[in-house]
C-alpha cells in the first residue's frame, strides 16, 4: 500500500521506470532486451534513468507492449531482427 502512496509522488518518468523494472524482473529478460523489443532500442531504460526525453507515443508503445502476452524466443529474434 505504502509503495502505491510514494509512486504517487513520483513523475511518469520516474512511475515508467519502475514498471519497467517490475516488468523484466516478472519476465525475466534484461532490460537491453526489453528495450530492443519495446521500443526499439536496446538502450532505452538506461536513457531513461539518466534523463533522457520520451516521447508520449514512445511510451505508449512501451506501455501497450508491457500490457502483451512476452512473445516466443523465435518471435523475439524476429522482431530484434526487424
């Protein structure tokens, strides 16, 4: 309960982060992963943590992707190979 009371107090960017986190953690992929995948960019999360801008349809992808069954090993590599 206490931690849905401190995401309050956070910004989006700070909220994104930590859901990402949460994500990858259930899943049990790296971020770098998670990042190519999600948004294209296997960077992603460590741009995030250091600042980095988003873009409102950049974390909508994001946020409809973490909300998708994780696709298959094979599917993976197609879409880091896309």
């Amino acid at each position: 309960m206490m931690y849905h009371t401190i995401l309050g107090f956070m910004s989006n960017h700070t909220k994104l982060i930590r859901e990402i986190e949460d994500y990858v953690r259930r899943r049990g992929i790296a971020e770098t992963t998670f990042g190519r995948m999600a948004a294209g960019d296997s960077y992603f999360v460590s741009r995030l943590r250091k600042g980095g801008s988003l873009l409102v349809r950049t974390e909508e992808r994001v946020r409809n992707f973490m909300k998708e069954p994780l696709p298959t090993r094979a599917k993976r590599k197609e879409v880091a190979n896309a």
